[in-house]
C-alpha cells in the first residue's frame, strides 16, 4: 500500500513538471512574436542573486475611455493590444475590458502597480510578468540598450523568448563585455 502512494505521489509530481514545461515551450514555439523595447532599471539585487530588472516603453499607458476616474486598485488586470510600430510593438489600446486585436495587433494581458491622473489623461503603470530576466552570477549589470523578444500567446500571458544587449544576444554580448 505505501509502496502505490508513494510511487503515486511520484507520477503525480513528474506529470505537473511535465505539464509546466510543455505548457512554457508551447507558448515559446506558437505565440506570436513581438519586440519591446526597455527603460533603464537598476538591475541588481543582492538578495536574490543577479538578473536583470526589466521596465518597458509598453509599461505606463493611458487608457482607453471609459476609464475609471478613481484610479485602479493594484492587482487589476488590463488588457493591451500592441501594434508593431518601426522596429518595436508599441501601446495602441489598452483596457479593463478584454480585447480583441485588430489586424497585425498582439494583445497582451497585464495588472495596474500604479496611476496617476495628469490634465490630459489617466495613466496606469503595467506589470506583465516579462519584468524578471535571471541571469549567470556576475552579469547582471549590462551597460547598453537592452531589447526583449516575447512570444505572446492569444491568453495574453507573455513570456521572455529572448533578451539583446546593443542588438545581440544577452548571453554572448556579456561574454565580450568579460574579456
């Protein structure tokens, strides 16, 4: 009987990693490509080891009408559709409501940390769990222009595909930066 458990509790453990990973490699393999393009963050944390903290251009958007006019409370979930524009995919529509992307649009689902109302507009700042790049020990502080390729699944639940530092890829562009 303990022998059937446990053995089991084993199969039950590897099916969820399993699962965990094809669901991750199916969203690398089919979402939809996009490029966004980063601010610069201070990127280290001694605490928990070096990675690279990532703040988007896509970060702070205003709304689309009809926004509320308190605010967000943090945690809500915002949808935004991005549009290639130049070399990057940028903010075109974002909204509380879910959306359906027009033609060559990428919706992407985030959560409101911060807003602030200006004369013009409201404006609400984005988290879509994209913010997190981990990287070897002793490279989490690129000196550079760091851009992110994302694949995007139709959920909206974006995840990292790749990250460059000046164009090339993070890992080999801090192998020059270290000779």
């Amino acid at each position: 009987m303990k022998l059937k458990l446990l053995i089991l509790v084993l199969a039950l453990q590897t099916a969820w990693i399993l699962g965990t990973t094809f669901v991750q490699e199916r969203v690398l393999a089919g979402g939809k490509v996009v490029l966004l393009e980063t601010r610069p963050v201070d990127p280290r944390d001694l605490l928990r080891g070096d990675y690279v903290i990532l703040n988007y251009k896509i970060s702070d958007v205003a709304l689309s009408p009809p926004a509320p006019t308190n605010g967000l409370p943090p945690g809500t979930t915002v949808y935004v559709a991005l549009e290639p524009r130049g070399q990057f995919h940028e903010v075109v529509l974002a909204s509380t409501n879910r959306i359906t992307p027009g033609e060559g649009q990428v919706m992407l689902k985030g959560h409101s940390r911060a807003w602030w109302n200006s004369a013009a507009r409201q404006t609400v700042h984005l988290e879509y769990g994209l913010e997190r790049y981990y990287v070897r020990e002793g490279t989490g502080n690129p000196r550079g222009k760091i851009t992110v390729q994302a694949a995007v699944p139709d959920s909206g639940q974006a995840q990292i595909k790749g990250v460059f530092l000046d164009g090339k890829p993070y890992t080999e562009a801090m192998k020059e930066v270290a000779r």
